[in-house]
C-alpha cells in the first residue's frame, strides 16, 4: 500500500502503441481519400480502437497533423494507456475554442473545415452542441442554423476502417473463442431434460466471466442488446423477436424479449446454443445446435442443410469475393434445399443477411447481404449463421467464425468449438 | 408443438395496462404543461415503459388524442405486449406521410407543431431524419435546414415524468433486491484471501442471473457501462476511472477499464461490494463493505462516518425535502468528520452527487446533487452512497436505495442486506 492514488498501467496489458499508429495511419488516409478534414469520434468503442484508451472525451484526427484525444475523465489514467497525445478536455463549453487553439490551419481557412463524426451512435443532443462548437471554431456559429452544419455522418467510414483486423487483434477473438470453447465444454453436462434455459445460461456465462469476459457485449445498433447470446429450445427459439438476427428467442419478459426464458429443456426438441463472450474487448459468436434424444427426419435434414450451406460459403469466402454476392449464393442454396422460407428466420421475420463482422463490437461491418458489394480482404472477421427457424417447432443451424485469407485460399475458422450436432 | 408461430404472450407476465394507462395520462399532462404539441420516443427503455412492449419502433405521444407504437419488428409480439394503439412502421423514409395522415389535426395547423424527443439518447443521424420526416409532415420539407427544427430535445421531460415509481414497480425493484440478497449471501462464504475480484463476481452474478437478472444492467448515460457492478479490493477500488460514480474500480484492462480487475484478495483490506442486478427490467443497486481480517482505524472511522451521514440524509429524504440540499448537508457532514477530500472519490476524481434515482435504469432522477432542486415526491426511488476513498489504500461505504414516503415519514428501504461492515 504505497499512498499513492496513481493508476499503475502494469496492471494490466495496453495495447501496443504500433497497433494504434497503424491505425490512425489507415483512419488518415480514408479521411484524405474521402476529401474530409478531419474526424471527432465520440464513441468509446471508436475511442478505445484509435487511441488506446476507453476513459471518457473526444479524439479530434485531422485528415493530416497530429491527433489529440481530449479526456474528461480520468486523464490520469487515459494518458497512461493512450498512445496519442492526451491532453484535459477542459470546459466542454468552450470546446469549440479548444479545437481553433490547437487546429488553427484548419479552422481559419476561407471554408469551414469538413468534418466527420460518429453520427450513428453520438445521441442528437450532444451532436448539436458539437455541431455549434465547430462552428464557432470556424467563426460562424450561424452555420449549423442555416443548413450548412460541417459536422457531417462519418460512421460508414470509421466501420470500413475496423473491418480488417490486426494479427494482434485476431489473436484476441481466437482467446475469446477458447473462452468459449472451455465453458460450453463444462456446461454441456448440465444440459438436461428439465433445466431451465435460464438456468443453463447462467452456467455458460459464469464459465466465460471467471475466464475474463468482460460482463458486456458491445453492439453498434441503437436499441439492440446482447447479453452473452441466446439459448432456445424448441418453439422458444422460434418466436418473433425484435432482435436483429435470425433467431432471438423467448426472453424473459416484456422488459428483456429475447435470450433465454423460463421454457425448460425437453427431449427430442432442438436446442440452439448461440453464444458468445468478449475478452480485451474482443468478440466471439458461435452457434452450436444440441439435442437430448434426437431431431424429428425433417430437422435433421435442416440441420445438413446449414452443414452444406456453410462448407459452400466457406469455399466463396475468399479474397476479392463480394459479400452481397456470397450472400445471393446462400440464398440460392437454401432455395435448392426448399427451406427458402425457414432460412435465417421465418416468414416476415426473416432477416436479410448470412454473416457480419465481429471485432469490438458485434455487428461489425462487413455485412454478408445485398448492399454490401465491397471485396472481402484479408483480415476481415465474419460471423457466418446459416439457420432455419420452424414455427412452433424449434431452430436448427451452425454458426463459425472466420478470418478472410489471402490469395484465394479458404477462411480460417477461429471457432474452437468442434462443429457438430449435440447429440446428448 | 402446435405448429404456429405465433408469440404467445402468456408465456410470462405482461405489464398491466394499468399501469400504462397511467403512464400515458402522465405524460400528455406534463406535454400539455410544458406546451408541446406531442413526443415522439424512440428509446427501447421509454418505449417499454410508455406502451409496455419494448419492440422496436417509434411512439408517437400527442399531448391530446390516442397515442400510437409504430412497429419495425416484432409487430406480432408488440401487438400482444402493448397496451396502447400498435401497428406496422411501414416505410420509414415515408413516416412522415405516416405521421400526417395519422395525426392530420397536429400538421395541419398553421404553424409546424412543436414536438419533443429523447435526444438525449436517440443517436444525430436518426435524428436527423426524423427531424426531416416531421417537417415533411408538416408540408415544408426546409424547416431543418432553416435552423427550424420542430423535433426538440424533450429529454428532461421524459426523466422527470419517470421518477415516481408506482407500487408496481417499487415491488419489482424489491425482487431485485432479494434477489441480489440471495446471491450475496451465498456467494460471501467464497469471498476468501487469494480469491480474484474477478472470480467472486462471476459467482455473484451466476447467482443472480440464475434468479431471473435479465442479463444487462441498462443506463442512460453515453458511453457508460455497468456489467452488474463493481468488486474493488484495496487499491483497485481506489484507482481514478471514466465511470461516473465514486468508485469504479480498476477493471480487467484498457477495453474494461472499470469494475472487476484480477487483482487477488488480501487481509486487512477494504473490499468494496458495488452491486446491482435487474429483474423485469428493474434494477437494485447497494454496495457493502468487507474485509478479511481487520481495517486499519482510520478506514473503521470513515466507515463509522458513512453510516453517520446516511443516517442523518434519511431523516433528510422526506417528502418536499430539494435534494440539492440532501446533497449540500452531506458535504457538510463529511468536512465534519474531517474526510471532505476523501468524500465521492478523491481529489480530481471525486464525483458531485450522493444519489441517484433507480428505476428502469441505473441512472435515473432525481439526482442528489447541486442543479436539482426539485422537491422529493413520495414514490421517488433512490439509491444513497456515501462513501470514502483513500487513495492507494481502499474504498468504504454503504449504498442503500430508497423509497420515498408520503408525510414526512422516513423513507423505506429497498436494499435487504443487512447494513454492516462484514468482517470475514
């Protein structure tokens, strides 16, 4: 007990310095690329990802110069995990002068500066004080009022720039999947006739947490939660949820409608087993299918079919292959198989993807959908979640995750998880 | 196995349509009074707790008239849950015909209607099209772009008309309670020397989750996060963090710098036991404070000093009482026992509030702090932590939560673990 009050960064393991000023190099150059001047990031998974730090305030990156993370709280500790220049934030009020002060170039020329923000996840009421403060950096605090605001939507942008991710960071989704991997393996046992899914979650989730899951997924979408995934069983895992994949589940009441519920496990039901965890803030989804007895004929076709459907995809999945065109293959397969209107949900409640990105957070870009024609690169994380959803009946499906290789050669799983149907 | 896909709401149980009844009769007053024309809510925690559903969607509030749900998905589980008027969004880009077709009196007039939202939530770029949508609506598509926006932050309407909590709901924050109680009690044994904080959450929360925790612990405020509290032993609970309360914890590394770290218990320590749990969406939050062995005199004196200020602040926390002055007499009781630098955190970190309303949230109003000077209210629900930080040595403390009686009376306590310092 030393006396002291000073946050001791051995404490634990920062993220390596050349990690971030890669990074920051990739961000800069996408500004410069998509003619912005520079971006103010708000959100602390995108603060986390560029400086190293996840303390509270706003990380200024012009498109060239030096970026400056401005900490509210705890600068303390902020300036010893951070790797870019840390300074106070100071009042927030006069943030606006702040940014002029150290960003003069920037601000004084004939134009206002074009500048970007973390648009899809900055709640309005900050974003217009933010939207003011830039204003009258430039001299005009009237633009904002005259349809001329320059603090403009930059998140599809700062998405594309997490979509590959570092060896260092692969590394940490692998750590996270044997997370997994190891409580799945002790709470398999426990899964039996009569156990509430409830009850069987809670075991799951101890097993991940006291293997350093952090205790919180992180999502990007607004209103949409994950507590660690879900586990449905039989028409459980069937119901329409609010939640934006293929298969929600029960949930526990109005105020938590999806996950887990209070059904208990029966035989000769299917068991869906998607799950996940985040270790140093990194994510693993995976979704194993269980049964204790064994799967009507007609299941256990479903469930050869989600077998075929992702070794195909698996061979698409490829350097240079579009997502949006790996996805209409999908489609075209589970049509082959006359499951079209039991693929990734039901009926109206049918979701309109195959796989998204997982990193910090999980529903990274990039997606495998219609829209997102962009080239899968080496490096790019994806969830891939073929399933088929029977109404009153149950769901049955495989999800893996994968890192996109280079040179045409096939995905490499991260999934430790041996990909099988649970026969218990 | 019934063959249907229908959602059945009898599954669990469902909010009483009395409840929301009253709600919603609250709320048109409040918008009458403050003289906006109506809300439109967008957040899934005010959505829940205005239509009893917390399926996604938009709530539109006139201040007189039938409210609406207008729902992306699951409309079949909304229309179940709800008790309010609920139907398919329909095209968003189009929800402003939506809106004026819908509410033809309110857009028809001759000015735009002045309408609020929970801006303090809804994330700018959404905004920014529902601030089009309700220009459109009104026929002058410009409005925004003229620095005229009709969507207005109604944020503090919105927190302000959720601090009275019904008997129905203090009754579900009192499960939480029980629920916390009863995985405290059987997890304390654990709470051993060499024990990480880490792994003795993980037990806390296996026990609490197994008793309905709904998995997260939800919270306004942006880029704040709860997993089910903090564990912080000596040091770690002493270090500065991002967290806004007065004792975050060190956490498991720079993607969780808060809460729980692995750092190992020791004797003769201050242990900090922080937690909460949720249950039908309802959240309880209490710390207590432990040691192995023996706290030093001056830690036994300031824990001594906690009991004594949250003994005279619940005489304090009566009906009409402002809790600006709640909060003011508490600094006053700390700089009498000669600990006001140690009070709320220490030095630069020490944060400016004693209390927080619980509800739905953990961050709720009222606020025991300067800048609220409303009056308390009978049925108001707070949790109350004084607490003491010396750095490079621990943290010691009580959090209780409270109701607020009508009358004068005391308030009544929530929290069901006994209030003492357990020695282990």
């Amino acid at each position: 007990m030393t006396g002291t009050n000073e946050f001791a960064a051995d404490q634990y393991e920062l993220i390596p310095a050349a990690e971030i000023a890669n990074r920051i190099g990739n961000l800069q150059k996408r500004l410069a690329d998509d003619k912005l001047d520079a971006v103010l990031i708000t959100h602390n998974v995108s603060i986390l990802y560029w400086t190293g730090t996840m303390q509270t305030g706003y990380l200024f990156v012009p498109a060239e110069g030096e970026p400056i993370l401005y900490v509210r709280r705890s600068i303390e500790r902020a300036k010893q995990e951070a790797s870019i220049r840390t300074i106070p934030l100071g009042s927030f009020s006069r943030f606006g002068e702040t940014l002029r002060k150290d960003y003069t170039s920037l601000f004084e020329g004939d134009t206002p500066p074009l500048i970007g923000a973390d648009l899809d996840a900055l709640p309005a009421a900050t974003y217009l004080k933010l939207a003011s403060f830039v204003a009258e950096a430039y001299g005009d605090k009237t633009l904002p009022d005259r349809g001329l605001s320059r603090l403009i939507d930059a998140s599809p942008l700062l998405r594309r720039a997490r979509m590959v991710k570092s060896a260092w960071e692969i590394e940490r989704i692998e750590r996270a999947a044997q997370a997994l991997e190891e409580s799945l393996a002790e709470s398999l046992p426990e899964l039996k006739e009569g156990v509430t899914e409830l009850e069987w979650i809670a075991r799951v989730e101890y097993g991940v947490r006291r293997r350093g899951h952090i205790g919180v997924m992180r999502l990007r979408g607004y209103n949409q939660e994950v507590p660690t995934g879900m586990v449905g069983s039989g028409t459980a895992a069937a119901e329409p949820t609010y939640f934006d994949g293929p298969a929600g589940g029960r949930g526990l009441g109005p105020a938590a409608p999806q996950s887990v519920s209070m059904k208990r496990f029966a035989r000769n039901e299917p068991i869906l087993l998607d799950l996940g965890c985040c270790i140093d803030g990194y994510v693993i989804d995976q979704t194993r299918t269980a049964v204790i007895g064994e799967l009507s004929d007609e299941l256990k076709e479903a469930y050869k079919s989600a077998e075929h459907i992702i070794r195909e995809v698996e061979k698409l999945m490829v350097e240079g292959a579009r997502c949006s065109d790996i996805y209409n293959a999908s489609l075209k397969l589970a049509a082959d198989h006359g499951l079209a209107d039991h693929f990734m949900g039901f009926g109206a409640d049918q979701v309109r993807f195959l796989g998204h990105g997982i990193g910090l957070e999980i529903d990274e870009w990039p997606v495998l959908a219609n829209g997102f024609d962009m080239p899968l690169e080496p490096g790019m994380v994806l969830a891939v979640e073929p399933k088929f959803t029977f109404p009153g009946v149950g769901v049955v499906g495989i999800e893996n995750s994968y890192v996109i290789t280079a040179g045409g050669t096939p995905p490499r799983a991260l999934t430790r998880t041996k990909e099988q149907l649970f026969v218990l």
